[in-house]
C-alpha cells in the first residue's frame, strides 16, 4: 500500500484512544472510513468532527465479542464502500486482578473482546480483502503482548494471543503467497482512556493498582496521535512488527536479554515499591 487515498479502512475501537486518532490521520490522507465501536455518542462525535475532511464515512455500533455482529459489520462495509483495504482490530479493554480472585465472568468479558474480537475482525473481513490487490490489517497486541507483569494476567493472556494468532496469519499469507499484508502492533504507555475505564478487581490493591490507574497518564508518553502515525507508517512500509512508544523498544530489549529473569525485576521492584509504601505510611 503506497498510499491511504481513496482506500476504504475499518477501524474498531474508533471512538476514542488510538482509534480516534487513526480515524483522524485516515481521514487526512484520503481514506474513506467504516467506523466502529460500541459507543455510539461517541461513535458520531467523531464522525461529526471528520465530515468536512470530505471522505465517506459510515458509522457502526459493534460489540467486537459477537462473532455475528462483526460478521454483518463486515458485509455491511462491503454494501456502502464496495470494498475494503484496510482493517484495523484496535478494539481493547482492561483488567487489574489476581488469579485466583478472578472471577471467569471477568476474564471471559475480557479475552471476548481482545482476542475473539481480534479473531472475528480478521477472519470476517479475509475474504472480502483477498478481492482487492491492495489490503493489509492492523491487530493491536500490547507490550504486554511481549512480557508479563502481576494483576494482569488476563490482559496478557489475551494480548500474548493476538501476538500468536497474527504472526501465523503472517506466515499462512506468505506461503499462499497472498497479497495481503499484515502487522502486529505493539504500543506502550500511551494517554488513553483504557486504564481509566478499566475493571478493577478486588485483590489488585495489593500492587496499588487503582493508585496507578489514576496515574496512568503520568506513565504514559506516547500521544493517541504519534501511536497513529506510527502505525500507518508501519503500514505503508509493510513491517510486520511495530514496537509503539520508547519504552515499548526498552521493554522489549529488557525481555530479549533477560527472557526468563525478568520477572524477577518485577517481582523485586513490586516488594520495594510496597516496602517503601509502608514505611512512608508509617511515619504518616
């Protein structure tokens, strides 16, 4: 793909985060857009901001989890923009639990729709890309994609999946010798509404995890609109593998040169965090 102009991308997750802001940076360049998401106010403010960019834009309410939903999703971008480039399965949620607190409704809510959703929004959309000369998609893992840390084992769970699922759709699609494209985002810290918007459950106060939700934007320093640009830079260079923000490259050399110690660092830095926590208290 050389360029977005005049191509059809859908994106879910696209009424707020890194979604709205592919939505934007598409919309720029030329690309029509099939947005959607499960908010639907927040669904049309978007598309109300885009429609002087003067590209067609259609609005869908999705629930990612419903593999039918995502099924008439896909048929219906196909029915208004008859045909579709690019399709991008940015729709995610959060989850800070222990393992054995956590409930299965809690992690079933979330591998639902980080990993099925994923699922549903490639293999719906396959064969309607396969028609066109010029596709690619898009699935946003996480670092927690690469490494993982406590309270978020489901997350990992499922960001680790879409890691796996894609780079296998990545070699199936070059031994077909398909002309679609295909790349696995993995961005960091970056200042959306995730964190915030979150589950939060009952035994993740042990690491103060609602402390460092509230938090979050102060850990994160990746902007939704740099995490957009890189990614459709990834796309346009066909890169298989995008590491989004600097210490999504840190992280990752720390797990590349510590692939089993690493965890340690955690560990120890969670008892010193929670060290430091109670002796300040203390004195309080």
């Amino acid at each position: 793909m050389q360029n977005f102009k005049n191509k059809v991308a859908a994106i879910t997750g696209a009424a707020s985060g890194i979604g709205a802001a592919l939505a934007e940076s598409l919309a720029r360049k030329g690309c029509n857009l099939a947005l959607a998401d499960i908010n639907e106010a927040n669904l049309e403010n978007i598309a109300n901001k885009l429609a002087h960019t003067g590209v067609k834009i259609t609005q869908h309410v999705l629930d990612v989890s419903n593999q039918k939903a995502v099924a008439n999703f896909a048929s219906d971008v196909m029915k208004q923009h008859k045909g579709i480039n690019l399709v991008i399965n940015n729709a995610g949620v959060a989850l800070a639990e222990n393992i054995d607190q956590m409930s299965y409704g809690n992690f079933e809510w979330l591998m639902n729709i980080n990993f099925w959703g994923v699922v549903y929004g490639t293999k719906e959309f396959l064969p309607y890309l396969k028609q066109s000369t010029d596709a690619h998609i898009v699935n946003v893992s996480s670092v927690f994609g690469l490494y993982a840390v406590p309270t978020q084992s489901a997350y990992n769970a499922s960001k680790f999946a879409v890691r796996g699922f894609t780079e296998s759709l990545q070699e199936e699609l070059r031994i077909e010798g398909s002309d679609i494209q295909c790349t696995c985002v993995f961005p960091s810290g970056i200042k959306t509404n995730i964190a915030q918007n979150g589950r939060m459950g009952n035994t993740a106060d042990l690491y103060h995890a609602e402390e460092l939700r509230d938090k979050f934007d102060d850990y994160a320093h990746t902007t939704p609109e740099e995490a957009a640009e890189n990614i459709l830079t990834a796309v346009l260079t066909n890169k298989e593998r995008a590491l989004i923000g600097i210490d999504a490259y840190a992280m990752d050399l720390l797990q590349r040169l510590l692939p089993s110690r690493y965890k340690s660092v955690f560990v120890q830095g969670t008892k010193l965090a929670n060290w430091w926590r109670a002796r300040k208290e203390s004195k309080a």
